[in-house]
C-alpha cells in the first residue's frame, strides 16, 4: 500500500525518529564509562517522569516482568494482595499474583470505570488483622479506557490506618497522565518502555518506597533475576548486575530528554488531554458508547469504543488496517467482540490522530455501522478550540 501505515493501537506506540537514531547506535560496552554516564543519565530522568527522589530499578523486561518483581520484592509465600478489577489487566496481574502463591482477594469491577476507592476502604475495614500486605491497582486500564484516582485509594489505607503496601501499575499512563509516586505516597509504582515513553518494548521498572524496600528485608519469596538489591547496589553508578538493555537505556535518556527538556511535562500532558478530547468527541458524535461510562475518569491514552449488538470490532479493525493501514487495539478478555480501541498516547499529533479518526470513520461506514453523524467536524473542532 503507498503512503505510512499508522500504529494507533494503545501500546507498543510510535517511536519517534530521534529515537529510533538513538537505539541504532552501536551497542556500547555496558561496562564502560560511556554507558554508566548514560545510565545514570536514564535513570535521573526516569525519577522525575515518575516524581520519586528514592530508589528505582530498571529491568531488561516487558512490564508483566516489573509486575512480577513487585510482588516477590515485597511479599512472602502466602501472602494476601488485594486486587481491584478495573479490566483485563488487573485480571492478568491478579492471576499473575494467585500463579506465584499469594491468596488474592480481588473487588469485582464493571469494566467501565475506575477503581472505586469506597470498596477499597470497605475492604480494608473488614480487614481488622491486616492481613492484607499490599493493595494492587492500575492508573490506567489499558483494556477499558478508564484512570484511577490513585491519590483517593492512597486516602481510603490512610484513613483505615490500615498497613498494606499499594503497587501501583503505571504501565499505559506514565509520561501520558500526570503522577507522582513520593506525592501520592505510592510503595510501588511498575512502568514500561513502550507506551507514554515513546519506546519499545523491552524496559519495565519498579519505583520503590522506604516502606517498601522495609517491605524488601522482611519479604521470604525466592527470588533471583527480580532481586532488587542486587540491582540497587549498582545503580547510583550507572551499573547493573547482569546485561541491561543497553541501546535501549539510550534510547530512555534521549525520550527522556526529548518529554521532560523539551517540550516539558505540562505541554506532554496537555497535548495528550487534546488528542483525547477530539477522539471522544468523534466516537460522541458517531454516537457510538465509550467503554468508559464515567466521562470523568475516560482516559487521555486510549478511547475503547463499543460497537453496537451485531457488529464484530476484529472484522472492522481488519477491514482499517487492510483498506488504510491503520492499526487499532482489540477488545481484550470479556471485550473481545464488541470493542475496538484507539491509541491517542505517545508521539502523536493532530495530524496522525486525525487521519486515525477518518480511517475509524470510513471503516464504520464500510461495515454500515449506524452512525448519528460524521465524527471528523466535532474533533476538528475540538482541535482547533485549543490552538
Ligand atoms: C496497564 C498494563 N499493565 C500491564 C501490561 C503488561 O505489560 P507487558 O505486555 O509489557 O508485559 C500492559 C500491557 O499492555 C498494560 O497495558
């Protein structure tokens, strides 16, 4: 097909040219004095992306891999974690959690919202022998749509006075939406490479508390490779314990470079909200449903839009990618079916976020899903409200 094909799917995204230029270098001795300054330099910025001025390791994994270190860093056999379901990948971690010997407890959510800090202190009440060691939530939901008001989950433990470590997954929001790990008061905070911070995949890090790394001395799970202190030891002079993913810890340090020197965090952040604007206002315009349903909480990384009873999201997600060479996330889990996703994350403009939305457009009328009108106006609209 001539012209670019767009990668529009809620992560892996766009990894931009200076970027790409950066993973090309050739691979430095990763025991050198180039690559320790370097390093020091990734993990400097990857501290202020994630607001902590305390320890942070960073491991040459997917995010399942921080996902995992979270836990066997914190938690002994047996464990109680409470997990609460905001979709799909809160499940996949729950299941993660329960695979590795922990006893989870997960609230049920409705796959339309996020977290329901209410349920958490409900939970935590109940709790009077605090059994529970560590509460696990999501920032984003990657599957629905949905952020998490973290902070309002950090209140519900406060007010329980209630001890349990809180891992937060910032997998799909960080460098996206704004969050702070030491201001919200976070244990845990598990990142990767490939979503906000225009990367690919291959990079996931734990962030790390005080009452964590406590957490850390105290924890009996084996653990090897997800070690952190072997990984702390090391990391103040740029150094690892085994190989690290070398050109793409380049590669951080000029992303980081490129988000937090250059354009700064608050246009980032602010450019995100606008994308997603105009993405929501084009599915509210369609009249298609946002997975979503508390417009409050609908996420500036990705719009899951459901399709009505009747039409399949994977047919029409095929038929854009092969008429228009865009790529569009499935509806995962219990969504496979009627939901499609829209990344708006990343490197990413008005121009490409259109384009996405005129090639969601012609797919719907192709597959003559009932639309209540052209999306293209009211996002343009929306975009040009702000210039
Ligand atoms: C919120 C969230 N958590 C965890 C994961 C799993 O990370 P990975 O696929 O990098 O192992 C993903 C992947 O998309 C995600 O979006």
């Amino acid at each position: 097909m001539p012209g670019r094909d767009l990668l529009q799917i809620p992560g892996p995204s766009n990894v931009p040219a200076r970027v790409l230029t950066a993973l090309a270098r050739p691979t430095l001795d990763h025991r050198g004095p180039e690559f320790a300054e370097i390093a020091k330099r990734a993990l400097a910025g990857l501290k202020r992306l994630v607001g902590t001025t305390g320890a942070l390791v960073l491991y040459p994994a997917s995010g399942t891999g921080a996902w995992e270190a979270a836990l066997v860093n914190t938690l002994s056999p047996g464990d109680k974690v409470l997990f609460y379901e905001t979709g799909h990948f809160a499940r996949v971690w729950a299941q993660l959690a329960a695979r590795l010997g922990y006893a989870c407890q997960t609230i049920e959510g409705d796959w339309r919202s996020g977290t329901r800090a209410d349920a958490i202190a409900e939970a935590l009440a109940a709790d009077t022998g605090h059994a529970i060691r560590a509460v696990a939530v999501l920032h984003n939901e990657t599957s629905t749509g949905a952020v998490s008001d973290i902070a309002a989950v950090r209140r519900a433990l406060d007010a329980a006075g209630h001890p349990a470590l809180l891992l937060v997954d910032t997998i799909s929001s960080l460098g996206s939406v704004p969050y702070g790990h030491d201001a919200l008061g976070a244990d845990v905070t598990v990142g990767g490479s490939q979503k906000g911070l225009m990367l690919p995949p291959g990079l996931s890090f734990n962030a790390i508390s005080e009452r964590a790394l406590a957490a850390h001395s105290a924890a009996r799970t084996p653990r090897a490779y997800w070690d952190w202190s072997a990984m702390l030891e090391g990391a103040e002079r740029g150094s690892f314990p085994f190989t690290p993913a070398s050109n793409l810890v380049v590669a951080l340090a000029e992303a980081l470079t490129m988000l937090l020197d250059e354009e700064g965090m608050d246009a980032v952040y602010a450019r995100h909200r606008r994308l997603a604007d105009a993405a929501r206002a084009a599915v509210d315009a369609w009249g298609l449903e946002q997975q979503c349903n508390v417009p409050s909480e609908r996420s500036d990384v990705l719009t899951a839009v459901r399709l009505p009873a009747g039409y399949e999201a994977d047919a029409l997600r095929a038929t854009i990618l092969a008429r228009f060479g865009v790529s569009l996330g499935n509806g995962l889990g219990r969504l496979a079916g009627p939901v499609f996703r829209i990344g708006h994350l990343g490197d990413l403009n008005e121009t490409m976020l259109t384009g996405t939305l005129s090639a969601v457009e012609m797919g719907l009328r192709l597959h003559q899903v009932p639309l209540a009108d052209s999306g293209m106006p009211a996002a343009l609209e929306r975009l040009c409200a702000d210039v």
